[in-house]
C-alpha cells in the first residue's frame, strides 16, 4: 500500500492524529481566561467581605452568605453545565455562560442590599457552572495528540491554582486602590471586560469539533444530583461557620442520601439504554474512578491552607488587605513558574515527580508551622515565606498535572460530564476542606489563640498532603504515555 507523504507530514493519517494549529493554541488561551475568572471568584471576595459588611450595614449571617451562595451553586451545577455541553454544543455553552457571568457580575456590583447581592451571586455561581466544564470538555476534543493535550489541561490546572492565590492577591490590590471610587464593587465589575473580551475572541477562535450527543437531558439525575451536592456542601460550609445543629446534621444526611439514589438512578438509566448524567462507565476508567479521590484530598488541602493563611495574617498578625496580597504574591509567582517547567521535569524525571511535588507542599506546611511556632508575629512575615515557596513550588506541579492524569482515556462523547464529575470534586473537597480545617482551627484558636490553632491545621494538612502524594503515586502508575 502507498502513502501519500504529505498526508503523512501533515498528521493526516488515523494513527497519526493532526498536529495543533496556532489558531487552536490560541483558542486555547480564550477559555483559560474563562476558567480563570471562574475560579478567581471564589476567593476574590475574601478581602472584601469587611468593606460590604461595612457599608452594608449588613449582619454576619448575610455576608457569610456572599461567598457561600456562589460556591454552593457552582458545585451543584457543575456536571449539569458540562452535559449541556455534550447536547447542545461546548462552544454555543461556554459563550452563553460568559454573557451570563458577565451580566450577573454587574449585578453584583450593582446590589444596594444583602438579599440582592447573595442572589446575584448565586446567579453568578450558576452562570460559572455552565462556563466552565466547557473549558476541559473542547480541550478534550480539540487537540487530539497526547502530548498536546497533556500540555492543554497542564496549563488548565495552574490557571485553577493560580486562579485560587490570585482571588487574593487582585481582591487585596483592588481594595486598597478603590479604583474609581468604587471600593468593593470593583472586584465583581473587573469580570465585564474580561468577558467581553473572552466573548469576542471566543467567537472568533472556538471550533467545536466534538460531536453533539443525540440525547435528552437527565432531569431525574439533574435534581438529584443538584438537592444532594447543594444540601452536603451547604450543611459543611454553613456548619463549620455557624455551628452544627440538627437541621444541619439532618441536611447532610438528607444530602448524602440523595446522591446515594443519584448513584442507583444513573445505573438504571444506563441499563435501559438511557443517557445518564454522570455515565457509570466513567467510573470504569482508571484515571477518573482514581482521579476524584486524588482530586478531594489535593484541592480541600489547598483551599483550606489558602483560606486560612488569608484568615491568620489579617487577623492574627494584622495585615491589611494590601500586606495580605503582598504575602501571598511570591508564592503565586512560584506556583506559575513550577507549572510551566511541570511538563519538563515529567519527561527527565517521569511520573513520580508528581507525588514527590505533594510530598514538597507537606514539607513547606512543616516549615510554615515551624515558623509559627518559633517567631512571634512581629517578625513572622519573612519566616513564612520559605514554607509558602515550597509549598507554592509543590502545589503547582500537582494542580498541572492532575487533570489532565483524571481525564486520561475519557472518550469525547463524555468530555463534558467527565469535566463536570472532576470540576465538582475539585469544588466540593474546597469547600469540605475549608468547612472542616477551618472548624478545626476556630476550636483551637477559641482555647489557644491564633498562633496556636494555625500550627496546628498545618500539621493536620502535611499529613492530608502526604495521603495525597499516596494517590498520586496509585494514580501515576500504569498510565497511559502521553507521548505523541
């Protein structure tokens, strides 16, 4: 049999999947800036939470709730986002949800009370859960050689870690420079233009060159798996910052046990040749059945260390919102750089490097306690900053490399469900890790103080990261090569 030549230089060949265009990687880019703005906003109104309050007049209680309401609706949308995707188009999706980010975010700038402003949040949740599974779903899609691929969700994975830090940092800077006389206001309305921006590149870049499914929506599974995700992460993130009282207990039970039938429902859907919303044939996968439990160990570690540094230096060592951003920066800046040199160091050193990179958060956590437990607050600025160097050095190799090890082998047709189970793990296991280690913490601090209560959460989350290098190791092993 003959060959066409340029057929073959130009990966035209089935076994030998076309190269990326530049117009691809480019493409690219566009929906990192969308998954980044998704995830900014999860942490992006920590610093600001004090000035709403302030000129809101508004009670604790609401203004736990403005952080609260976008997380809770984000995770109990996630996987619904990303099978619309499947049906109606990831690229038609993705567009939708950046018009609905952008609109909800101007609504939330523009709230004059506390009820507005949690509404428009938890809007502006559900606008975040329909964009972003988009994202993985069209890279799953788009580039077809693995080792491009491989690259594509790496990068995807430092935009969530950097996206995690950067809420932070831009929040802090924002507040302290009340652009435009806006204060607060101006953390929500920084989104407008970045999604007009998004939008147009999006429409003129994006190809969805996934098939659509011919299918209907599971309803039955969409509300399942919507009452149980929302009842169990609003019963942890609500219990750990008010108490735990019956309805609360109850509720998580209540929860649990609707995604309990969600897991019966979907199998029956499956057995009578129905299209499930989460299929179960995913979970036969060995990245992603491996993945979701490596996922809530890795992101509860990282959102609760972030929240709590965030907690203990503006209130145990009296950093404004400014200094807090200041602190923060130099780990996200190695976060970044160990992400990009993430795909380099795989291919000297192979696959262990990414446990080893969780092992290395565990010992920068070791040198944070140490540093809390051996400097006074005064000077604790500066003795903070090794642990937070490694850490940051370690996490971001782990949050590169770990999607893309979930999603390995996941068939097209099921790139937006795959996404949406991973990106709902991800959300969940922030909100279990903040809710639980924060608990921690306020019973510690309320008998020991500060100090005392953050070296001890650290200790807590060296040994979370260690059981997270554990599953990175069994994730890591006999994983398809990802070279082209």
């Amino acid at each position: 049999m003959e060959l066409d030549a340029s057929a073959v230089v130009h990966g035209e060949l089935a076994s030998d999947p076309p190269v990326a265009t530049k117009a691809q990687w480019a493409a690219l880019w566009v929906l990192l800036l969308g998954a980044f703005m998704g995830f900014l906003d999860i942490f992006i109104v920590n610093v600001a939470n004090p000035s709403i309050q302030t000129e809101m007049h508004a009670t604790f209680a609401d203004i736990q709730l403005v952080p609260t309401g976008y997380t809770l609706a984000y995770a109990a949308g996630l996987v619904t986002g990303g099978r619309l995707g499947d049906i109606f188009g990831r690229r038609r999706i993705f567009l939708i949800g950046v018009v609905a980010f952008a609109v909800t975010s101007a609504a939330c700038a523009a709230a004059r009370n506390p009820g507005f402003l949690v509404g428009a949040r938890i809007l502006q949740g559900l606008a975040a859960a329909v964009m972003l599974p988009q994202v993985l779903a069209l890279v799953q899609v788009t580039f077809r050689r693995n080792d491009e691929r491989t690259r594509a969700i790496g990068l995807y994975g430092a935009v969530i870690g950097l996206g995690v830090l950067a809420g932070q940092i831009v929040g802090g800077f924002l507040i302290e420079w009340d652009v435009a006389g806006l204060g607060w206001r101006a953390i929500f309305l920084v989104n407008f233009p970045l999604c007009v921006i998004t939008f147009i590149a999006g429409l003129m870049l994006i190809k969805d060159r996934g098939e659509r499914l011919a299918m209907k929506l599971d309803l039955g599974g969409v509300i399942l798996l919507g009452l149980g995700l929302f009842g169990l992460v609003h019963a942890l993130v609500i219990g750990a910052e008010r108490g735990w009282i019956m309805s609360l207990v109850l509720e998580m039970v209540a929860g649990t046990l609707l995604l309990g039938l969600f897991i019966v429902w979907e199998r029956r859907v499956a057995r009578i040749g129905g299209a499930p919303l989460l299929p179960p044939r995913l979970f036969k996968q060995r990245g992603f059945s491996m993945g979701l439990p490596t996922a809530l160990f890795f992101y509860g570690v990282n959102g609760a260390f972030v929240f709590l540094l965030a907690f203990y230096l503006q209130h145990a060592m009296d950093f404004t919102p400014l200094g807090s951003a200041l602190e923060f920066t130099p780990m996200a800046i190695l976060t970044s750089v160990s992400s990009m040199l993430c795909g380099k160091l795989m291919e000297r050193f192979g696959q262990w490097v990414v446990p080893a990179a969780a092992v290395l958060m565990g010992v920068g956590l070791l040198a944070v306690w140490a540093a809390v437990e051996s400097v006074s607050t005064e000077g604790q600025a500066m003795a903070l900053m090794p642990g937070l160097l490694l850490y940051g050095c370690g996490g971001g190799i782990v949050a590169t490399s770990l999607i893309g090890m979930a999603l390995s082998g996941i068939a097209p047709e099921d790139a937006g469900a795959a996404s949406g189970g991973i990106l709902t793990a991800v959300q969940a296991s922030e909100a279990a890790g903040i809710a639980g280690i924060g608990a921690l913490f306020a019973g510690l601090a309320a008998s020991g103080g500060f100090v005392h209560g953050f070296g001890i959460s650290a200790i807590v989350l060296t040994a979370l990261s260690i059981l997270t290098a554990a599953f990175l190791h069994f994730l890591g092993a006999r994983q398809p090569s990802q070279a082209s």
